[in-house]
C-alpha cells in the first residue's frame, strides 16, 4: 500500500505530489449490517495516510478533492460540467489543520458523482498547481465504491493525458479486482470483512471495474493492476505511523595503516538510536500561543536579601568529594580532549573470535564504511583489506573520531561482503571504566541438583519457543521479527499527538490493538509452548514459604522515633540499652543546627515520653542533661521548639 510513494519519497531530492480523491457520495454511505460503510473506510484510509505523512517529515505536497457533494466547487464547473465535485483542499504540506478537516468536515453527502469528472479535476489541479516547480513524482490516489454512472467516452483521452503528463494512479475499492470474475458465486465472490450489499457487484461497479483495470493497464506502469487496493489492506499497511525518512549522510574521511598507508573512505549510518524531533514548546495554557509566554532566568546569592548575581559574576563548580573546585570557561576550554581532526586509523588486526565479544559491543550506531565512489584505486585498496580480513577470521581495531571536537573511540572494524557490495562494519569497543565486573556465586547447588526429568522439560520448552522454524523448502523463516516492528514509543506518542489534535478536550485512547498485538508473543509460540508449559509445572511444583520477619536491634537514622517504639514492642533488649541508643540518636541529629533536624529530634524526646511513662527515670535524667547543655551548645531555638510542643515530666 502506498509502496511506491514511499520508495520514491526516500530517494528523490525533489517534491512529491499526491492528490487524494475520495467519493462522498450517496452509496458510499450503504452496508450491511454490521459492517462499515464504504464511506467511513476510505476516510480511514485518508486519515491514516495523512497522520504518515504529517509525522515523517516526508518531502510531500497533498491535495483532497471530494467527488458526489451536494455542492460544486471546482475551476472546471462550467456550462454543467463536472457537477458536484468540490475541491477541499489545494496542494500544500500536509499539516494537523488537514486532520482536523478530515475528521470534521468530510462527511457523507446525498449527491452522485462521475469518477472520470472528478479524475479530470485531479489532473488540472496538478497540472496548474506544479506548473514552473520540479515534483519528482505526481500521483493520483481514487478511493470509491464504483457505484455511479460514469461518462466513459473520455476514458480515452484522460488515459493519454496521464501517460504525457507522467501522472501514477492508485485506485482504493471496498473489493477485490478478483471480485468480479465470472462464474463465481455471490458468497465467493465477496472477501470476509469486505464491505457491501451481500449481493456481489452491481451492474455499474462492473462496468466501472472494466473501466478502472483497462486503466490501469494502458499506463505504462508495470502490474498495473497491483496499484489496485482495498480499503482494509490499506488500513492494515498504514496503520503504523510512518518512520521520519533518513536521507544518507556520508561522512567523507581516510583510513590509514601506519604513516604511509591511506585509504579514501566515506561512512554511512547504517544502525543509529533514533529519536522523534524535539517539538515540545511551552506555551500560554489559553490562548496556545509561544509569544504569550517568556521565560528568564535569574541568579540569587542564597542570604536573606537574595542578592541578585549577574550571569556573568557565574562560573562552573565541579563537586570533588566535599569540596567544591571552580573552573572557568577558559579552564574547560583548557581540560578538553584534543587530537588532530576526524580520522579512522588502523590500530591493529586479531582474531574474531580472540578478543571481541558481541555482549561487548557499545555506542549508538554501526558505520559502514565503502571505498570513495570517484577513487578507483581506494576501492581495489579496501577491497583487497576486506577480503583479506574475511579471509582471516579477522578484525581490525581502530581509532574512530567523528571531527575535531568529538572524543575519540576505540572500536572493530568487520569485514562484511555481500553479493553486490563489500564493506567494513564499524563497532564501537568499551574502554577500561566502561566495563562493570560483578562477581556471582556459582549456579551448582548440590541441595538443589535438577533432575534428568527436569532437565529434558526445560529443553522441551526452549525448542516449542524457537523463533526459528523451517519452511516447506527446508529454509530457515523468522517468526519474529524484530527489524519489521515500530518503536511502541513513537507509535504512542503520535497516536497521542494525533488524537489530542482532532479531539480537543477528550480523554486520550487507548493503545491501539495491533501495535500490542506485535508486541505480543507469536500465536503458533504460544500454542507450541502450552504441553511443556504444564510439563514444567509438574515437574517444579511451588510451596509457599512464610518470610520470617527480621527483628530490629538497633535504632536506625532514617525514622528513630518509629524504630525505639518497635525495639520497645519486641522487648529483645533491656530498655535502659534501648533509651541509650535513642539519646545517641538524639545527640547525632541536634549535631546538624538545621530546623528539620530539630523537629525530627522532637519527635524522637516525644516517642521516648510516651513510652517512658511506666519508668520516667530514663526520660527525666536525660532530658535535665540536655537542658543544661543548653546554652553552651547554641540550642536555644531547638529548646524553645521543644517547649512548645510537648510538656515535660519533671519529678
């Protein structure tokens, strides 16, 4: 579905044009029960193409023209011609203000309209609207239930206008082309999910049919009729919002081995974390302007009067260890990396297989490099490299720096040869302070010993999970595939973007089924796996082991005042040593003149009251101690906090 747009919108440098024809008209609206209409499946395939486009930032221009309105609105409408056919939209980028027009205003209408009329439209729209512009491409996509009367006396003529004018066409039906063979009965004739009568095809969709596939025949399009689709495969194929289309960046540069040696290289991008296009703004939450919104950034001493500090009385402090170490912007400029330039420079060879571990791989993308295109010597050179290396089960380590002021990397680089191309595959390697050691006990428990039973149901599982599985011509087929599922977190966040674009105010949807449906395990994996599943089960029975509670032994500093009331209730230490630990506590927290260490010491002499009313002997000694200390230590605030909040028990 819309394959050949997408082909052409990856490689052309120019713009791509499409014009997007939907009929509105009365029998789009007719469906059986149960089922869409014609009408509300075309509108979703629109609005799941124009999301794609809005969201891949593909070089396009789009134009909708509605055929089968109840009014006319066309630059050919004269002396009664080309009747109720509207143009809603000129050719422009496509935008949300588009999405919110599909969404509200393209509505079934009561009216017919002849296709061909509104094709002709089509063409003089972009016939006048490309004029003195370079499109790489001019499309035509029809979408339509076939169920009108048409003029077919033009056919001729508009099919000659397209070839000359290089205009492509995509038709959209709620059925097969398959649809109206003869001989077929009616409930063989209609697919499942295919929307209609229940009755097969009309007269005039027939007619119609013929029509459309001597169309696309007589183009110059090679499997015309391949450019003919239904309303839902085409809903299946867009469902998924585009991915932003990437065009190759090279990265020209020279590999070197030693000081005499030096190859003309140029690297390309063919692994890389992709992220969405930063587009959040703040804005003013009424009237969803930027301009009614202005941010400014002041800097304040940290004293009573909040001193104002000009940006430029600020330099950078790097925290080491306690202290504080100040550096100003010509010492970072100072400390910085620096080397020669861009480079990729041959360290060395070795084994595959020796030193370079896949788990150790690291970075956030993969180059490839090829030999200059204009360079006939530098490709006979890193061929015979690549060769060599293929040869040799080897890799060459290399220094890596994008330019000047990037930090240098040590990665592989691996030799990757294909039937029409050869390349190296680069991969960046970790450095000493990127690996973590963790050391593990070891697996063999000899109390826990599996059995051979247990052993040949684990393996029974891992082969009913295989990902792998043989076709009928004994090759090897993925079943899941990895490469072919979108980021779940772009296909949210613009199903989300999208919504809330259209729908103001509404709660935002759900996620939608397919996007979890190919996430979710494969069907025959599931079905495999189930018998081993109960298998394991059997074989490793659980039992419900009762975690004892640990006890508390001391008074911790996260909540002391929660800690003495439970050493208290566990009645495991005697309650003199208790007390000891909490006045300890106590002592360590008045240590930090700070009003939050206060009230979490008052809170500390309240829970010591409450449990000392038995035996007061604890409580009163140490509380006559601290208010003696009182005015040597400087906590006549923490003192007067005291007093307000509690009364004492003095005996």
């Amino acid at each position: 579905m819309f394959s050949y747009l997408s082909l052409k919108a990856q490689t052309c440098e120019s713009w791509l044009t499409v014009v997007l024809c939907m009929d509105v008209g009365l029998t789009m609206s007719n469906s059986a029960p149960g089922e869409e209409s014609s009408f509300e499946l075309a509108k979703k395939v629109i609005q799941k193409f124009v999301q794609r486009q809005v969201f891949s930032e593909t070089k396009i221009e789009l134009a909708l023209v509605l055929f089968g309105t109840d009014s006319t609105d066309n630059p050919l409408s004269q002396d009664g011609q080309y009747q109720n056919i509207r143009v809603h939209r000129h050719l422009r980028i496509p935008d949300c203000e588009l999405l919110i027009e599909i969404e509200n205003q393209v509505q079934p209408e009561s009216k017919e309209g002849d296709w061909l009329d509104a094709l002709v439209v089509c063409m003089d729209l972009l016939h006048t609207e490309t004029k003195g512009k370079k499109y790489d491409c001019l499309n035509i996509a029809l979408l339509t239930d076939l169920n009108t009367q048409t003029n077919e006396e033009s056919l001729e003529v508009i099919i000659n206008n397209l070839t000359q004018s290089g205009i492509t066409m995509q038709f959209f039906l709620p059925f097969p082309v398959e649809e109206d063979k003869e001989g077929q009965g009616d409930s063989e004739r209609r697919d499942p999910g295919h929307p209609g009568t229940g009755k097969g095809l009309s007269r005039e969709q027939k007619k119609n049919m013929e029509l459309v596939k001597e169309m696309m025949l007589s183009l110059d399009v090679e499997d015309g009729l391949d450019e003919i689709h239904t309303f839902r495969n085409a809903i299946e194929e867009l469902c998924m919002f585009k991915r932003v289309e990437r065009r190759p960046v090279a990265w020209p540069c020279q590999l070197t081995i030693g000081s005499s040696l030096s190859i003309r290289i140029v690297g390309y991008k063919a692994v890389t974390d992709e992220k969405p296009k930063k587009m959040w703004i703040t804005v003013d939450a009424q009237s969803h302007q930027k301009d009614d919104v202005k941010r400014e950034t002041v800097y304040c001493l940290d004293d009573d009067n909040e001193t104002e500090v000009q940006k430029d009385d600020i330099i950078q402090g790097f925290r080491y260890g306690s202290d504080i170490v100040p550096f100003s912007k010509v010492d970072q400029e100072q400390m910085k990396y620096k080397h020669d330039g861009k480079c990729f420079a041959v360290l060395g060879f070795t084994k595959q297989s020796a030193v370079i571990h896949r788990h150790q791989f690291m970075g956030s993308q993969i180059l490839k490099i090829f030999a200059a295109r204009d360079d006939e010597h530098a490709g006979v050179a890193l061929s015979a490299l690549i060769r060599a290396l293929n040869e040799l089960q080897m890799v060459a380590i290399v220094r890596y720096a994008y330019n000047r002021t990037s930090n240098p990397q040590v990665g592989a680089a691996f030799p990757c040869i294909k039937q029409d191309s050869e390349c190296l595959m680069y991969v960046q390697l970790p450095f000493m302070e990127d690996l973590r050691h963790f050391t593990f006990p070891s697996l063999e428990n000899k109390k826990f010993t599996p059995s051979d039973a247990q052993l040949s149901a684990v393996d029974s599982l891992i082969d009913s999970m295989m990902l792998v599985e043989e076709d009928e011509n004994g090759e090897q087929r993925d079943l899941f595939k990895p490469h072919r599922i979108p980021n779940p977190a772009f296909q949210r966040h613009f199903q989300c973007l999208h919504h809330r674009a259209v729908s103001p105010g509404t709660p935002l949807p759900p996620i939608e089924p397919w996007l979890k449906a190919a996430l979710d395990r494969p069907e025959v994996i599931t079905e495999r796996c189930q018998d081993p599943l109960d298998v394991l089960k059997r074989k490793f029975p659980l039992t419900e082991v009762e975690k004892k509670k640990k006890l508390k032994t001391s008074v911790g500093s996260v909540d002391p005042a929660r800690d003495f009331r439970a050493l208290i209730k566990q009645k495991i230490l005697p309650f003199g040593e208790v007390c000891q630990q909490l006045t300890h506590r106590i002592e360590q927290l008045l240590s930090n003149k700070n009003t939050q260490y206060y009230m979490k010491s008052i809170t500390c002499i309240q829970a010591f009251r409450e449990q000392s009313l038995a035996n007061a002997e604890h409580y009163n000694s140490y509380l006559q101690s601290l208010k003696g200390s009182i005015p040597n230590r400087g906590l006549e605030v923490f003192w007067e906090l005291l007093v307000q909040g509690m009364i004492c028990l003095f005996t």
